[in-house]
C-alpha cells in the first residue's frame, strides 16, 4: 500500500447489492491469493527517484571490421596435405588447421645452402680447435689460426643471411633452429589457427573461434598468400546505431559522461533480450548523405548459448547475439529528479484510457 499517494478503498461504507457501482467501482478488482499466482503478479512500492529521458534509436548487431573476421592464408607455397577442421567448427587460437607440403624451389634451394653453410661451419670449428691446440705448443705459427678464425666469421656471417632469406620465405625462428638441429631439409608446415588481436596469448579460457569458411580443398596447389579459410571471433560485437542529425550533441554528451545504454535485441518472437550497461564506443564525424542518419556504435559482448563436442571430435557452439539482428537503443540524455517512477508494464492501456492498479487490501 502507498499511502503517499492517496490510495483509499472505493468499496468501503456502502452496500455492493443495493447500490449501482460508482465510477472508481468500475475500475477496481479483487484478486485472491491464487489468482495473483496465476497471473504472476508483482508488487512493488513507488517512490520518488530519478528518471533517466531516453531516446529511442534503431539499431543492429555487426561485426567488427578488422576484429570478427580472421583470414588465414598459406605462409608458403605447397600442396595441402590435411584439413583438420570442417565449416562450422569452434577452434581455439593455436589449434591445428593445414598441413602444406612445400614444393616451392627457391624455399628447397635456400634450405639446402642454410644447411651446407651449417655443415661447413661444423668443419671449420673443428679446424680452429685444432690449430689453437698446435699453436699454443709452438708446432705452428699463429697465422694460419687467425685465417681459419677469419673464414669461420665469414661462415658464421653467410648462416645469418640464410637464416633471414628462410624467414623471409615465410618459416619461423623455431623452424630454422629445427633444420639446424636436426640437419634435415623442412618438408611440410602446419597453419594454425590465429590468436586475435585483443585477446591475451596468456587466456587460461580463449574464447572459442569459429571456422565460417574454408576455402581449399585436399591436394589442392596453393602459393604463398592464397586464403585458406576466414575464422570468425563473435566473443565481441557492435551494435550499430542511426539516429537523426539533431541528436549528434545529446549522443556525443552521453558517450563523454558513460552512460549506460539498453539495448532491446530481437529474440525470435520470444520478446526482446535486454542487455544494460553498455556504454557508446564513439559517435561517427559525418552523416549518411544519402538516408540523413548518424551513425554510434556500441561494444555487445557476446555469450555462449551453446558448447558441444560429436563423437568423432569436432566441437560446435552457438552464440546469443548475432550480426544483422535488429536492436533498439535507449540512450539516456537528461535526468529528472523526484520523479514518480513506474515500470513499463505496470501501465495498462484500454482504447483511449491508461491505467495504473494500486493495492488497498485485496482489491486494486
């Protein structure tokens, strides 16, 4: 009961059989303690508060240019041995994607000189021990140590060089140290799946990726740059706002104090989601010439909905928001104070008539 704002009970002191019901009669119903379960009714108290005026801009959920899509292309020229993921797949930054097997012959010819230069660096190391040992017993003169230490900086000078021509061709530090290591020609490379470019290489929980594309098949010759396959990252979206010209200054004073934009985003005819709290990126500097319409963006974060594995191993998941959903944005820009607040569906509508239900007792 809210006395505060007059509540009275319009049935009191006089006889419902005899007299013709009045007025406040006509708009007054009792509810039981089951009734109110059935309709899942709700009480709540109204006080005064502040009211945030709010526009109302329409919308849409997009992706991130330069952020959603990560396209993978071949770091060298081969033929595709393997594809590990199918279209649709959710994989994790690091996770296996191609195997290429090189065929390029400058990268075969550039391997082969890397390692000659390391076999003959191991042949001249050997030398230099040697003549250091004889020369420090006096068998020799030192001049024949110093031009064996000079030519050894020469090798080890020319094995620099190779290692940067085989980075350039597209191997990493680790895949060099490998033919090194191992003194064998590298013969096939495994692409993997990108880490984007906000997320921390150091996530204990990498949001899920998905394979939205791929676009070579197995055995097919591909050279260094061709596209491979677009992976989508959904973790982070925008929501794209247009509002009318006029409204720039009320946008712009919201983004610079962080107001909390809502967000009412379509579900399917099951009534709109309602995300709070979201705060405006930044207002576009120019407007639509064609449709008149200012453009702001909103960051959404994204949610999983669903996060399952088949039998053979492909992992799938579902995210709530997707791009091309529409959504209409409430953007505070005044407040009033001591305001009689009431929810949205505590006011009732009949034809011209608005109505809003106060309890007295078990009537309203």
């Amino acid at each position: 009961t809210d006395d505060a704002l007059g509540a009275v009970d319009p049935h009191a002191g006089h006889d419902h059989a005899a007299a013709a019901p009045t007025a406040a009669e006509a708009t007054s119903m009792q509810l039981s303690e089951q009734g109110r379960k059935n309709v899942g009714l709700r009480l709540m108290t109204i006080e005064l508060q502040a009211f945030d005026r709010t526009i109302g801009v329409p919308a849409m959920v997009q992706q991130r240019p330069g952020r959603t899509e990560l396209k993978v292309a071949a770091p060298m020229t081969g033929v595709v041995t393997r594809v590990y993921p199918i279209r649709g797949e959710a994989v994790e930054p690091g996770q296996r994607l191609f195997d290429l097997r090189l065929t390029h012959e400058d990268l075969v010819n550039t391997q082969s000189g890397f390692l000659e230069i390391v076999e003959q660096l191991d042949v001249i190391k050997r030398e230099v021990a040697r003549l250091e040992e004889v020369t420090s017993s006096g068998a020799i003169a030192g001049k024949r140590l110093l031009e064996r230490q000079y030519e050894q900086q020469q090798a080890e000078a020319r094995l620099r060089a190779q290692q940067q021509a085989l980075i350039l061709h597209g191997l990493t530090q680790q895949q060099v140290d490998e033919i090194e290591t191992t003194r064998r020609l590298l013969q096939r490379v495994t692409v993997f799946a990108p880490q984007p470019a906000e997320a921390p290489s150091s996530a204990a929980n990498p949001s899920p990726l998905q394979v939205s594309e791929i676009a070579v098949a197995l055995g097919e010759h591909v050279t260094a740059g061709t596209l491979l396959c677009v992976i989508a990252d959904h973790a982070m979206l925008y929501i794209e706002g247009q509002s009318f010209e006029g409204d720039s200054g009320e946008l712009n004073d919201a983004a610079s104090a962080g107001a909390p934009v809502t967000a009412l985003i379509e579900a399917n005819g099951n009534g709109p989601h309602t995300v709070t709290g979201l705060k405006i990126l930044y207002v576009e500097n120019q407007v639509d010439p064609t449709s008149r319409a200012l453009r702001f963006y909103v960051r959404l974060p994204n949610e999983l909905v669903r996060d399952q594995s088949t039998q053979d191993g492909h992992r799938f998941v579902s995210w709530r928001f997707k791009p091309g959903q529409r959504v209409q944005l409430r953007v505070p820009v005044e407040q009033w104070q001591d305001r009689i607040v009431r929810p949205i569906d505590a006011v009732v509508q009949e034809g011209v008539d608005w109505f809003v239900f106060q309890q007295n007792g078990d009537h309203f």
